[in-house]
C-alpha cells in the first residue's frame, strides 16, 4: 500500500562529524485507512568494523 521514491544521496563518503542527506518520497494509497510506519536500515563501518543499524519510524503526524 506504500509505494516508495529515493532521491541519490549527496555523497556516498562521509567524512568525520560530516553529513549527508538522501531525499525520500512516500505514497500512501492507503491514506486516512492506515498510519504511514517506516523501517530503515543504516550501514556504515567504524575503524574497518560493519555496523548496522536498524529502526522503526511511527510517530508520523496523522494525515500524512
């Protein structure tokens, strides 16, 4: 019921206490029926070692 649209991300380096910002659109055909929730997945390496992070979004105001 959710269809999905990600914009490139501006860089794929982060540098030390650097950002980088990726630009998403969200449909919802389901709007007034069901609540938008997002789950993300963030992967980076700290001194060579994988992390993974993981994460649910549910607070989304009503209506969106």
């Amino acid at each position: 019921f959710l269809q999905l649209h990600l914009d490139p991300a501006s860089s794929n380096t982060l540098p030390a206490s650097g950002n980088i910002t990726q630009n998403l659109s969200v449909t919802n055909s389901q709007h007034g029926k069901k609540s938008l929730v997002m789950r993300m997945r963030i992967g980076y390496k700290v001194n060579g070692k994988d992390v993974l992070e993981e994460g649910q979004i549910n607070n989304f105001p009503r209506g969106l």
